[in-house]
C-alpha cells in the first residue's frame, strides 16, 4: 500500500495549523493520506482534523500517557501504526523536529527534513546552510520515507472533509525514563507568530523589555503577531518562543516590519518567504535594506510614535 | 560519569555560502571551518558540568576525515580530556552517525552524551533524537537550561510554545540551544596543552557501522534572490505606501 500518515500537532484542544500545512504537502506528493491524533482526551482534535480536506481517516489513539509531549511515547505509537504506510510526515516545528527523528531512527531510515517542494514521491527540495543553499533529495523508495514538513513554504489546504475517525488504545506501555514537568508559555493574545498574516519584530536596538512595548502596541493597532532578532531574545527583552530565524521561527508572514534588526543571515533565512518586509534601521547601510522590499533609514524611537499616531 | 560531546567540521557561521557552478554542493576551498556553534556550546555545558563534579571525564567525539582533527584539538583545548576521531572518508549521514555514536557509548559506558541542536550546514536536527532512539533512552532536546541532580537531569527545552521542562533518567541525551551558555575563549596556553592530550583515530568500519538508506543529494542551487525595494524618507511615506499595496 502507497499511502502517507501525518502526525497531528495539537495542544490537546485545538488542532495546530501545521497539520494541514502537511496535507497541502501530502496532496502534492499525491497518494491518500490519513492523520494520527495521539493525545489524551482528543476527541475534539481528532474531530478538528476530520475536517481537512483529502483526509482518508484520522486515527486517534488515546491514552493518559500520550497528553504529555514526551517523543519517546509518540514515536513507539508511530512506529507501531507504520507498517503500509509509504511516508510518514510531521511538522518541522519543534513538535515535528523533536519526534521525527527518533521515529525515523526506529524504522532505520535517513529523514528528510525541511520539504519546501515536492518533484515527485521521492524526490524533494529543501533549504539548507540557513537557507543559503537548495538541495534536491532523493529518498530509497525500498523504505519508509519519514520527513519534516518546512510550514513556511506550505499553506493549508482548502476546503473542508468530514473524514472517519477511528480510536485505538495505546500499543505501548508508557516509557518510565522521561518525565514532562510543564510548560512555561510567554505567549500573550497576540495572533500566533507561526501563522499571522502581519508580523512586527524588534531587535538589538530596542534596548529594554520595556521599550518592547512600542512593538506590542503597534502590533495591536494593525492586528499582528510580534517577533524578535535572537540578539533582543538573549538581551532578555523578550520570551524565546518570539526568535525568528534560523534557530527560531521560520515565517511568511504577508507583512513583515523590523525595526532595529541588522539583517543577519541567521535572521534573514526566517523571513525570506514573507509577502513584503519591511525594514527600519538607523544605519543605511544596514545589510536588512539588501532583501528589504520597503526601506526607511530613521531612527525607530521616532517612527514608531509615528506610525502609531497615523494609524490610531 | 564519562560524557560524550560531539562535534561537528562546518563552514564558519560567517562566511557567506556560495553554491558551487556545476551544483556538487557549495564552495569550502579557503572557506573558514569552525566547530558548529550549537556543538561549542554542548562542550561548554559538559565542562561546567565535570567542573561542578557531576563528571569525570568529557569526550569529544567527531566522525570525517583528518581534518576534522582540528576542531577536535580545539574542542580539547577548551578542556575536554580526550578525543575521538571516528574516520570515514565519506560524509555520514545522521543514522550513520547515530549508530557510530551508539557503540562508542556503548565502548565508553557514557552516562551522558550532549549535543548541538543542529548544525548549521545540514540544518538537520536529527543525530541527537536519532541516538536517543536507538540506545533506548531518553531525549531532551533544544536545551536552555540544564540541571543534574543524581542521576536526573531537569531540562529546559525551547519550544515553540515557550519554555518546557522535562526530567529525564540518565543515561540520556541532551541536544543543546543557543541560550544554554556562552563557551569560553581558548587562551594561549590550553592549545599548547591540548596537542599533549590523547586523540584516538577509530576508522568507522572498525565499529561495525556502514551507511544505510541514505539519501542522494542531486543537485545544490542558490536560493532565489529577493530584489531590492524601494527607500521611503519617513514614517508617513511608509504607511502610505502600506497602504498603496493594501498592507495595512
Ligand atoms: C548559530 C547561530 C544561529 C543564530 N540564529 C539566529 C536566529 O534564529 N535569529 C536571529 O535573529 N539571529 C540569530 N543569530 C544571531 C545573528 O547572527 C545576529 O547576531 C542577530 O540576528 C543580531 O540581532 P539584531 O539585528 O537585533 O542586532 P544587531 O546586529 O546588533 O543590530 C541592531 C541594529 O539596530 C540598528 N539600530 C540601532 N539603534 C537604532 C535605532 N534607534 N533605530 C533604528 N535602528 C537602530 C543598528 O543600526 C543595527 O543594524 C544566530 C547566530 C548564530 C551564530
């Protein structure tokens, strides 16, 4: 049988966008797909993912265990439902990036990471070196091929299904060496970086926690997410899960705005599939205004203000 | 406690990536090699961890050919107390380099073995959960903050999300994020010890490991170039032509 399994992302209420950003890869590569919802308690997620279009039957396999986000219990699930399917994809979130691995590992198979273009079944494109290089892959049709799916070269596909949903208990005991304590979210109510249309980043430049607030209120007054440069995330101006790059968050954004970021690569290969990006930067020689589509050399403790009191 | 750090030959964080003409890979003749940073800063970890008497010994290990020497003598100067060069003329594949980790924990008796996130060539993330996989063993991967307290570890990872923790068992697996720690700098006198210390040469086929499954790399290109856009003079100019593209 040729037919590819996706492993769901969830935070046990609400199905993460990246699943369907899976589909629309799983629809290039053309061969039936069915969705894996491991969790505790997942009948509304599994519901949520019934819904995407294409699917050919969700399988939630529901165990007490399986609610934390420990890869060594979803990667024995995984593995122990493999057996027919000819890939098995996964986010590259760090959700993706955890647990792929370790199934791959477990099916003694190399993984693909990254796919940001499908040539055909076992053919791929993915950005490597930061983004700076493309490399075609090709997987041994002989094996199971076990890949990342790059969310940020993907949109979720259209439409809407209303596939079966088949629950299952756990194949397997529960692991004993790992422990899941808790999770400390810096999030606000702010659109999710990974998936807004509009995104406004600040970097070195910012120069305190506080002066982040000129990010956050712009940000509210045009309904977007925020992000940051790693330099403002080490300085402590703002929680990690805001880094954009290449060790942060990869996004394609519609509208991208930084203000005070140089326009490091590592920087740069986070944006590279937004919409339009916009750059302030005192400096205008800044290496950001090279791949910026819309630049102002200012200083931004006075374009904010600015630009807050134009569109207020 | 012996820990396993492994360290990975790559292209400098700052050198600018040129994909060779006829698309074999990209351009390393003259290139500045480093060790991967993520792969500097699990050394760091593991040495502030012998240092606290948590471990007896720190191991750098790294698979390639001679010249991956250098970065292991480097990796000895900051203060690892041996090396391990696994040699292989090819470049191996992570599964490859998963098994090959696994005997030499195996061969070593490792209690913990630390490694970077990525490496910021492949950009793969991958050996550390991999190894994880095949020894049985718990992962903890991106790590920010690491703990060791007997024989746990409590481990902050850098999701997504945001910060969560999980407490792991050792024996264990420990991959590394940027925010961990700052390595420290080499100083004169430590490269000039570090050429005394013990550096083993195991070629790869002497611990029974052979490339499997890999995957063919056909064909490198340039990403595609974004064009450079236009210049506005002030906050105004800008939300105008926001406006103009329908942005805002
Ligand atoms: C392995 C590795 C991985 C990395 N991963 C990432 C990553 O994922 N994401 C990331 O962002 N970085 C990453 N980096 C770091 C990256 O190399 C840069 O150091 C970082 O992006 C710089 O952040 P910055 O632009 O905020 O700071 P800086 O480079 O210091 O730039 C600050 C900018 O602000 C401008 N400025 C100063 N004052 C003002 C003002 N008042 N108004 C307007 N402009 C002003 C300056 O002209 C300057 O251009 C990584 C590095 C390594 C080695």
């Amino acid at each position: 049988m040729s037919n590819i399994l996706i492993i769901a992302e969830h935070d046990g209420q609400n199905l993460n966008p990246s699943t369907a950003k899976c589909a629309q890869c799983a629809t290039a590569i053309g061969l039936p797909f069915d969705i894996a919802v491991l969790g505790s308690s997942i009948a509304d997620v599994a519901g949520q993912a019934a819904t995407i279009a294409g699917t050919g039957t969700v399988y939630a396999v529901d165990a007490a265990h399986l609610g934390d986000p420990l890869a060594a219990n979803h990667a024995q699930e995984v593995v122990a439902m493999a057996s027919g399917y000819s890939h098995i994809l996964g986010p590259s979130t760090t959700f993706g990036r955890d647990l792929m691995p370790r199934i791959a590992a477990l099916l003694g198979v190399n993984q693909v990471t990254d796919i940001s273009a499908v040539e055909g079944s076992h053919h791929f494109k993915r950005p490597i070196y930061a983004g700076n290089a493309v490399v075609d892959v090709v997987a041994p049709e002989a094996v199971t091929v076990v890949a990342t799916v790059r969310v940020a070269s993907w949109k979720a596909v259209d439409g809407s299904g209303s596939a079966a949903i088949e629950s299952r208990p756990a194949a397997e005991a529960a692991v004993t060496h790992s422990r899941y304590i808790d999770l400390q979210s810096g999030g606000g109510e702010r659109p999710d970086l990974q998936t807004a249309s509009r995104v406004i980043s600040g970097g070195r430049a910012m120069g305190s926690k506080e002066n982040f607030d000129l990010i956050y209120s712009l940000a509210d007054l045009i309904g977007a997410g925020t992000g940051a440069s790693r330099a403002a995330v080490d300085a402590g101006f703002c929680p990690n899960d805001m880094q954009v790059g290449q060790t942060g968050k990869i996004i394609a954004p519609d509208l991208y705005i930084a203000f005070g970021i140089s326009g490091a690569i590592q920087h740069v290969t986070g944006i590279k599939d937004a919409g339009t990006i916009v750059a302030v930067n005192k400096d205008a020689d800044a290496p950001i205004f090279e791949i910026a589509d819309i630049g102002l050399a200012a200083d931004l403790f006075n374009v904010i203000p600015e630009m807050k009191q134009l569109l207020g | 406690m012996k820990i396993l750090v492994g360290i990975k030959r790559v292209i400098d964080y700052n050198v600018r990536i040129r994909v060779k003409s006829d698309g074999s890979g990209v351009e390393t003749d003259g290139v500045k090699m480093s060790i991967n940073p993520f792969d500097e800063i699990a050394l760091e970890e593991a040495l502030r961890i012998r240092e606290a008497g948590n471990a007896d010994e720190v191991i750098v290990v790294s698979l390639g050919g001679n010249e991956c020497q250098q970065q292991l003598r480097t990796g000895l100067a900051m203060g690892a107390d041996r090396a391990i060069q696994v040699d292989s003329a090819e470049s191996l594949q992570p599964l490859t380099i998963a098994r090959a980790f696994l005997k030499l924990v195996e061969k070593e008796q490792a209690g913990l073995v630390m490694l970077g996130k990525q490496a910021i060539d492949g950009d793969n993330s991958q050996t550390a959960q991999m190894l994880a996989a095949l020894w049985g063993r718990p992962q903890a991967t991106f790590a920010s903050a690491v703990e060791l307290s007997g024989n746990k570890a409590m481990v902050t990872r850098e999701v997504d999300a945001g910060l969560e923790r999980i407490e792991v068992d050792l024996p264990a697996v420990i991959s590394v994020d940027l925010r961990l720690n700052e390595p420290r700098f080499v100083k004169l006198p430590d490269i000039m010890k570090a050429k005394r210390k013990p550096l083993e040469v195991i070629p790869v086929e002497d611990l029974g490991v052979a490339p499997e499954n890999d995957l063919q790399f056909t064909s490198h290109t340039p990403p595609p170039v974004r064009e450079k856009g236009i210049m506005v003079e002030d906050a105004a100019q800008l939300v105008a032509e926001l406006k103009t593209r329908g942005l805002l």
